[in-house]
C-alpha cells in the first residue's frame, strides 16, 4: 500500500514554519548551541492555554494544527511521536520541586507534562482525536520507530492518515551533561557554515494513502536496524531497493547525518564508501543542529528538495548532486551513536 507525505512542517535553527532555509539558509558559525526559533504563540493560543503548556507542547500542537490545514484534513485516525526527551524541562522542574519543598505543595502539571506521552496525548486532546496513540521513546531511532508503526498501522488497514511527528527540547542541564561526555564535540568546518551545533527539533507531517494535488512526496519504505553486522546493512538496502522497484543507481542523492563529530562522521563514510560510493551525498545538520529527533528533520529536508525538484548547494558534503536531472528519489541514512541505523527511502509522486 503505498504511503504519502501529504504535508510537513518544522520549527527548528532555521525561520519557523517556513522554507525559506532552503535558498536563504541561516549559518551558526562558532555557536554549540542554538535553540528553536519559535513563532510567536500568542498568535496561536489563549493566554489560558498557554499558561498550561510547556514549550515543547505548544510546539507539538501548533505544528498538528497546521499540518492539518495545510492538508485539508479535519482529523486524523493515528498520532504517532518520537521523542528522545520528551517534555524534559517540565520534567526537571517537577523534580527539583520535590526536593525542594520536601514532597510538599507539588504543582500537577509538571507532573502531568513530565512524561513522554503527554507529546501525542496533548495534541489527541487538542484536536479531540480518539484514534491510535502512541509515543516512541528511543533516543536517536525514536522518530524512525515511530514512522515504522505508521507503516504498519497502514499495511494492516487499520487507519487512511496518521500525524507523525518528532520532538525534542534542550535544557541547559543536559546540555551540559552531553557536553561532559563528548557528544559535542564538533570539529570546526573548513568553510563558513558548515560546523554543526546542539539543536532542538520539532517536525509534524500527515501521512495518508491517497494522493492528491498538494501531497509532497511518497515514503517507499523504512528499514530500521540494531548494530548491524557484516552485509547487513546492504541486506537491509537491497531488500528496501528492491520493494520500491529501483536500483541503487536509481538513487538520486543520499542523506546523511554527518555533523563533524570525528566517531560520528567516520561510520558515515565508511557505509557511504561502500554502499553509495558513485551517489551525491548530502548532509543537513549543520543547518538544524543535532538533536535526538533530527531525522524527522531530514525527512522534512529530503521532502522539500522532492517537492522542490532540487537539490541547494548548501546541502552537499560533495559533489554536485543530479547533474541538472530531475531529483526522483532520495535516500536518507541515519546512525545513532553506531548502535541504531536506519534507511528511509523517499520518491517523488511522480514515481
């Protein structure tokens, strides 16, 4: 059954709800960290509202608003989320309350807001959607888990449309912790605008079975895999491959993770070396920041340049990508801390 983007939307480093990135791309040059731009929400909601959500909520539901407008679509049967935080900072707060007021006079709605949940939960609520509900939490494959359930609610025919989306959030806590432990450690490009940094992520997109004149691109298929070993990963490519109907030089660019990390990078060019060694490679986390839902962003990247029928020079980590052809499919490879490794293979609708 054949799946669709019928719309996406981010809010990210880059201007909110807008593609304007991708002619006009904003470089962070000599910043870690650099967090969401956010629109204003007062535009969007009640100052009642408001005052009862966190940050990452308002994004999440803001985003599912929109998403569906830009669809046409009223309600959705699924919602579906990843997250690798989760609403972290209501979290901190409804523990540093405990131990502050000695498990006295604690305030519901950190806790409420303090777990993963609450992210689909919240928009089911707003939207007053009783369909499937489901939040993946798996650090840096959560969004990937959560677009593989979507796959499968569809092929079982229990739902026509789903929300999926990636969220998280940065505290300065945690950007401390990792940056402890090395997880920033990015090397300094060798040109303007191209060394990554500590981001945020929020990415909302409608999935659906039917394709009409304002659907984006479609989604052929999504292979999610722990440590693999050996030819699994080409195992894994072939069979994806395969399933669309193409073959790898049908593969008009591929996006990457690459971010500048020296161990992150390396597994890139490695599987890029062997598996994607005559294809353009791409990259895109030097524009969004790293975060644990940045492959949502490079779905809603891959799908802009589908849509758009382009590739912008500020994506590539080589070679020019499609030579002036047209841009038909894009491969997008994502790795988490080499444990957790994912293909997402997306195709223009003309496919």
């Amino acid at each position: 059954m054949p799946v669709y983007i019928q719309s996406v939307n981010q809010l990210s480093a880059q201007k909110p709800l807008s593609d304007e990135w991708f002619d006009h791309p904003v470089f962070y040059d000599g910043e870690v960290r650099v967090p969401t731009r956010d629109p204003d929400f007062r535009d969007h909601f009640s100052p009642l509202a408001a005052r009862r959500m966190c940050v990452l909520l308002k994004r999440a539901v803001l985003m599912s608003r929109l998403t569906l407008r830009e669809a046409s679509v009223e309600m959705p049967d699924a919602i579906i989320s990843g997250t690798g935080l989760g609403c972290i900072e209501n979290t901190e707060r409804f523990l540093r309350s405990i131990v502050e007021n000695e498990e006295k006079f604690l305030q519901p709605t950190y806790f409420m807001q303090s777990t993963h949940n609450v992210l689909s939960s919240s928009i089911a609520i707003d939207l007053k959607c009783h369909g499937y509900n489901n939040t993946f939490v798996h650090r840096g494959a959560s969004f990937e888990s959560a677009l593989l359930d979507a796959l499968m609610q569809f092929e079982q025919g229990r739902i026509k449309t789903a929300l999926a989306g990636g969220y998280d959030e940065l505290t300065d806590d945690y950007f401390k912790f990792f940056e402890r432990i090395g997880i920033w450690n990015f090397v300094p490009g060798r040109s303007p605008g191209q060394t990554c940094f500590a981001g945020e992520a929020a990415v909302s997109m409608l999935l659906g079975t039917e394709k009409n004149e304002h659907t984006v691109c479609r989604i052929n298929g999504v292979e999610l895999m722990h440590k693999p070993a050996g030819d699994r990963l080409r195992e894994k490519l072939d069979g994806l491959l395969a399933g669309a109907g193409c073959e790898p030089a049908d593969i008009d660019a591929v996006l990457t993770g690459l971010n500048t990390h020296p161990e992150n990078d390396a597994v890139y060019r490695d599987v890029t070396g062997r598996l994607f060694s005559d294809r353009p490679i791409l990259q895109y986390k030097h524009l969004f920041g790293e975060s644990f839902s940045s492959s949502a962003l490079a779905v809603y990247v891959a799908a802009t340049c589908l849509r758009k029928n382009r590739i912008p020079a500020s994506l590539l980590a080589g070679p020019p990508a499609g030579n002036g052809k047209d841009v038909r499919r894009i491969l997008i490879y994502n790795h988490y801390r080499n444990k957790s490794h994912s293909f997402i293979l997306l195709s223009s609708c003309s496919n």
